[in-house]
C-alpha cells in the first residue's frame, strides 16, 4: 500500500471500513485508547496495522510492520523534506529513538537511526494540536 491509499481511509465512515476491508469481529476492540486519544475503537489486520475509531470516524492509523514502515517512510521522504520535521520528540520506541512529527502532512515517524520504528498517520493538523491531542510523553528509560 502507498501513503495516499491510507489517507484515503480517513474518508470512510467506521461501518464504511469494516465491510470494505471485510474485518472480522475478532478483528475489533472496543473502548481502549491511543496516546491521549480515548474511547476508541480499535481496528487490528495481521499487517501490524492498527486503525483507531472514535464517533465513527477514521482518529489514527498506527502500523509496525517492517517493510510496510520502511515502505511508507521510504515514499514519504521522497516527496516531503525530511530534514526539517515540524519537531522531534522523544519515542516511546526506545531510548535512541525519536518521533518526527509533519502534523501538517498527517504522518509522525519514530526513527532509530535511519529506520523507521513505527508510523502514525492521522488526519492533517497543527503541530499544537498533535502535542496536546494524541502525543504522549513516554517516561524516562531505565536500564
């Protein structure tokens, strides 16, 4: 998949997304949450893809998976500059990794290095409104 086909998943409706994607009901998990954003439906395919609903509409895509990371992270440098990320945080990833936040673009990459650890990509925002409505600061690493 390329970045754009998730982006486009921000268009369909909850109900839209599970008969598209014929998702199963062991597939579905009610009432969790996602950095600071609560009271979602998550939505998990084998991929490590994990897609998180709220009121019926698409909050959150959170993916893992090796090469879809690389993929998309691969294809997002090719048409953004990466040198210059609204920000970088800290990751929950690990004590090397840091976030890049392009809360403009919708997508935050953990990197360790150069390789990608984990993507968010929500719908576009401001950098104000990534930090106080979904980023959550992990705790400090301990050896």
């Amino acid at each position: 998949m390329h970045l754009n086909d998730y982006y486009k998943y921000f268009n369909l409706s909850y109900d839209q997304f599970i008969t598209q994607n014929n998702i199963g009901g062991d597939q579905i998990h009610e009432d969790l949450r996602y950095e600071k954003i609560t009271n979602v439906s998550r939505v998990d395919r084998a991929t490590n893809e994990f897609f998180f609903f709220r009121g019926g509409k698409l909050k959150m895509i959170y993916i893992s998976d090796d090469v879809l990371t690389k993929n998309i992270w691969t294809e997002f440098k090719r048409i953004t500059n990466t040198e210059t990320p609204d920000k970088i945080v800290r990751s929950r990833a690990g004590k090397t990794s840091n976030q890049l936040i392009f809360a403009g673009h919708g997508i935050t990459v953990s990197v360790t290095r150069e390789a990608a650890d984990f993507i968010e990509i929500y719908p576009s925002c401001t950098l104000i409104e990534y930090l106080e409505n979904i980023y959550h600061e992990p705790q400090p690493f301990i050896r």
